[in-house]
C-alpha cells in the first residue's frame, strides 16, 4: 500500500496526509491531511496538538469530554493529554496540525506574562481570527517561507493563549499514582518486546487484574494495554527520526511484524511510519 495518494482531481473520498518538520519552525511538527475513514485510539503526544479545520468535521474526545469542531475552529489538547479523533460527518474532515513542543507555547506565554505551562480553558476553539493566521502560518512553511512562517506561528499562539488561554492555578502537582499502579507502569515500560499479562502484571504488583486495569486508566488516562502501544509508538517514533530502518525498529519495540507497526502508527499519528521517517530526514 502506498504511503499517499496524489490524485490529479480532488476526490473527496480520498484520504491524504503529510507528516514532515520545517526548519524555519525549530521544535515543531506538522500534519496536512484529510481523513474520512481514519479513526485515531486514545493516544497522547509529549507536544502540544494545534489542529485548524479546513473542511468538513472532526469529533474527539478529550480530558475536558468531547468536541466537535468545523471550519474556522480549532481543535487544542495539551502535552500528555489522551484524546481521540474521528470523522463528525460522513465526508470526513480536512486539517492543518502544529504540534509544537511545550517550551515553544511556554516561550510565547512568557512574552504574554504568563507563568508555567500553559493550557486553555477549553479543547474545541471557536476562533476564525486565530484560526486564519495559523492556518497562513502553516501554508507558508508549506512553502519554504521560513521568516513568515514562523512570525505568523508566534502571533498566532499569542491569539489563542490571549483569547483562550489559562495559567496553571497555583503549583501544579501531577496527581500520585498508587504505588502498585507505579510499578505497573515502571514494568510496563521495561517489557517492550516481551510484557506481562495483564494477570501476571497484576500479580507482581499485589493487586487484582480488575483494580489494577481501573487504577491505571484512573492515573495515565489508558489502560495498561494501550499504554503499552502508546510507548511502543513513542520508541518507534525516536528510533525512526534516527534512521534506522522500519522493520528493525519494528522488532526493537516490540510489535510482531512490520505491518503490525504500521497500524498502531497509523492510529496514533495518521500516517504510516515509513513516509514519518521520510518526512524528518529529507533536507
């Protein structure tokens, strides 16, 4: 199957999508893509995710509930926060995604007065304005424009942290984890290529398969299983950027087989790893 299809008269039941960086846009990437059938799982990114819609409609969960999101609106989620994506109307949706790292959205929050790690009071924006200048942001990437790029990306998150935005109130505690809950995610993240039952995972951590499978949901948003994958993807995605080839990296990380990669990458990012991988290191 091939990594993207081109076709020479829009279709709109064509799915596309283009995952690369810019090196106009230091610790960014960016997605162009339209999907009609793609369905994302509960998944996480270390980044922020910037989504502006172009067409039709996204609906995705996220911490807050859920969103659905047309043209002229945003669709925000905050590093680490699990959420999902799929099409709100059969024609699918079309979008255009920043996923800059969190000290990018910190930098432009401190020339604002902001403090901490910003987030927002809400995940499905409705904000033409804002909208329009990152969606100009990313087209001029799109087109090698590195000085306009990267003003029109800074006067944009400054919009949406003015209009939608919120400092973290007070210190920000990451929430405690049960100690059995901890372990289980310490080994999970140690047993890559051969982890444990979910009965056997339990068992080492002195809790039943039940509580331990709610707890970890409770705490990291997945339960064990998809947390697994999420940090299978995350290895993937580190391995791939340094250039080593997809089928190794497949083995390395756990997954039965190549193809088996590919799905889960799909789910996680929309794009299959091979053309990720071309993305980052072409020049």
């Amino acid at each position: 199957m091939p990594d993207e299809v081109h076709p020479t008269v829009e279709d709109p039941r064509v799915e596309r999508a283009r995952y690369w960086r810019f090196s106009g846009l230091p610790d960014t990437e960016l997605l162009t893509a339209r999907f009609v059938t793609t369905s994302f799982t509960r998944h996480t990114h270390p980044t922020y995710t910037i989504g502006m819609i172009t067409g039709g409609i996204e609906e995705y969960s996220h911490p807050g509930g859920r969103s659905r999101v047309g043209p002229g609106g945003l669709a925000v989620v905050g590093p680490g926060e699990v959420h999902t994506g799929h099409a709100g109307i059969p024609e699918g949706w079309g979008y255009r995604v920043f996923y800059p790292a969190r000290e990018v959205v910190e930098g432009v929050g401190r020339e604002l007065g902001m403090r901490g790690t910003p987030g927002f009071r809400e995940s499905g924006i409705d904000a033409p304005e804002v909208s329009r200048v990152l969606v100009a942001a990313h087209m001029a990437a799109e087109q090698g424009e590195r000085l306009t790029s990267s003003a029109l990306l800074r006067r944009g998150l400054a919009m949406l942290l003015r209009s939608h935005g919120r400092e973290p109130v007070g210190d920000v505690v990451e929430p405690t984890a049960r100690p059995e809950v901890e372990l289980a995610r310490e080994l999970l993240t140690g047993a890559l290529i051969d982890p444990p039952s979910l009965e056997e995972l339990a068992a080492r951590v002195g809790l039943g398969p039940f509580a331990l499978n709610r707890a970890f949901r409770s705490r990291y948003g997945l339960p064990p299983h998809a947390y697994l994958n999420q940090l299978r993807v995350d290895r993937a995605r580190t391995l791939l950027a340094a250039g080593r080839p997809v089928g190794e990296v497949a083995s390395e990380v756990g997954f039965a087989d190549q193809p088996h990669l590919t799905r889960h990458f799909r789910r996680h990012l929309g794009v299959p790893p091979g053309a990720y991988q071309r993305a980052l290191l072409s020049p």
